[in-house]
C-alpha cells in the first residue's frame, strides 16, 4: 500500500509519466552531482491541444495525451525522465548526456510529434514546440553558440555552465 501511494504521488495519472515534483526532485538532484556531467531540460508543449479538446472532447484529448506520452517514452535513453507537467505540457530530463545525444534525442521527439497520431479513431496531425536548457560543468566546453533571441534558456544564461540552443530547429 505504502508503495503505491508513493508511486502515485509522484506520477500522473493519465499517463503514468513522472509528474511535476517527480521531475523537481530529479533535476535537482541531477543539477547537484559530481562535475563534469552535462544535464539537460527539453520542455514540450503540445500546439493547439485546447482546440482539439474543445472540438473533440476531452476522452479524445486524453487519449491523445496518452499517446504522446508514449512516444516520448520511446524517443529517450532508459535513465532519462519523461514527465508530463499538466495539460498538454511535458518535460525530458536528460542526464549525463553530449550535445550529440541531445541533438539525437530531440531529433527523435521531433519526428515523433510532428506526424499523425490516432485517438479513439481520430488521426490528429500534432505540432509541438520545444524548449532547452542545458548545464554542464563549468570545466565543460559548450560546442553551442551564444544564445539568440530566439533560445530558450535558464535565466542567467551568461552563467558558466550553461549552454542554450535555439528552439526553432525542434519547433
């Protein structure tokens, strides 16, 4: 019971995906380990997702999320964390990982949410946008640019560490 209880509290219901304390308490643990290890925070946000609730209904929405949820799952390593943080927002927390892998990464949840995606019947064509944040240690080169206007990125930004790349390459 003890167990259960637990798990429900740090996941959502819907989707069984880490909810948002969940995703919390994993980044900052992640942000506190040893040096040398880059983090990264991909934040999804599904477009349109209100209209689809609003014409289709909610079980259909559910259902869409359901499957987004999944595809996420399958888009990141074992020891990476998918959470959807409410609505139509999710999270991918990426740990121990080279901008390579990032780029490997979110070029397989881009393909996977830019296509048609069936719910209870219905085959939705699906566009998200998707924001990063990066950390890697201050010793760490970052291979990315300064970031432009259009980075999404932690607020301090010019911080040692921190990396930021344009979003619109995976929007």
């Amino acid at each position: 019971m003890q167990e259960e209880l637990a798990y429900q509290a740090g996941h959502d219901a819907l989707t069984g995906l880490a909810n948002r304390a969940l995703l919390v308490e994993h980044t900052q643990h992640a942000l506190a380990g040893p040096g040398g290890h880059r983090v990264a925070l991909a934040l999804i946000d599904l477009d349109d997702f209100k209209a689809i609730n609003d014409r289709l209904g909610h079980a259909v929405g559910d259902a869409l999320l359901v499957a987004i949820a999944g595809r996420l799952r399958n888009c990141v390593r074992p020891h990476d964390l998918v959470a959807r943080l409410g609505g139509d927002e999710f999270a991918v927390l990426l740990r121990d990982v080279s901008p390579d892998e990032i780029d490997a990464v979110l070029d397989r949840i881009s393909a996977a949410l830019s296509g048609i995606v069936n719910a209870l019947g219905h085959d939705l064509l699906v566009h998200a946008s998707i924001g990063l944040a990066s950390k890697a240690s201050p010793a760490a080169n970052c291979s990315w640019s300064t970031p432009s206007p259009n980075a999404t990125a932690p607020s301090s930004r010019s911080a040692p560490g921190y990396c930021a790349k344009p979003a619109a390459r995976w929007s």
